[in-house]
C-alpha cells in the first residue's frame, strides 16, 4: 500500500470535482510522472544501485512522517526587501532580457528573449 490513497489537486481546491473521472486522471498522470522519472533515473545507475525516489501512491517508505511548513523567501520578499512594495509591485510585472538573469545566457539572441 502507499503512503498516499490518491493524489490531491493542488491546495486541494475543489475545481476538478464537478467534472467526471477528472480527480482519478489527475492521480494516474501524476503517478506516471513519478514512474517515469524513477524510471529514467534508474537507467543511469549503476547495477545495484538504487533511485532514492519513489511514487508515494504505490509505495510506503516506512518510519516516522515528520510534517514541514513550507516557507516562501524568494522572489516577492526579495523585491519588498530592496524596493519598498510600491516599487516591487511595478517590478514584478517588468520584463527584463535574459542577459540580466544569467551570465551563461550572453549575446544578441538573450538581449530579445524576455523574462519576468
């Protein structure tokens, strides 16, 4: 048995429940997205060797579930920080080229590619 019966939608909003069989497609096609990168990182190991991921609906690790809050510092935070809100909220809605983000990502075709 796995850890999970099925795989919530996000937030566990109720959008997908008046639509027929929905909830148990979105548990299969995630459920495949676990078995198919389990499985492409089994294929690069060594005999032996085993993926320290697993999909969570067919299998139970075992031992003590220890619950997390997820804490979110990035990118809104960082523009309050160094702006003020004022200037964040005109900020976060301005594209910038990808050259700003990356200096992997240099040249004429980065300058046009633009990002927020």
């Amino acid at each position: 048995m796995g850890l999970v019966a099925r795989f919530a939608p996000s937030a566990y909003l109720s959008d997908f429940n008046g639509i027929a069989g929905q909830l148990d497609q979105r548990h299969r096609t995630i459920s495949s997205w676990f078995d198919d990168s389990i499985s492409m990182e089994a294929s690069g190991l060594a005999h032996g060797d085993h993926v320290q991921f697993y999909n969570p609906s067919i299998f139970d690790p075992g031992g003590n579930v220890i619950e997390q809050a997820i804490v979110w510092n990035a990118f809104t935070t960082e523009l309050l920080r160094q702006c003020g809100r004022e200037e964040a909220l005109i900020e976060a809605d301005r594209l910038w080229p990808l050259t700003r983000y990356s200096a992997k990502g240099q040249g004429p075709e980065y300058e046009r590619v633009l990002y927020t």
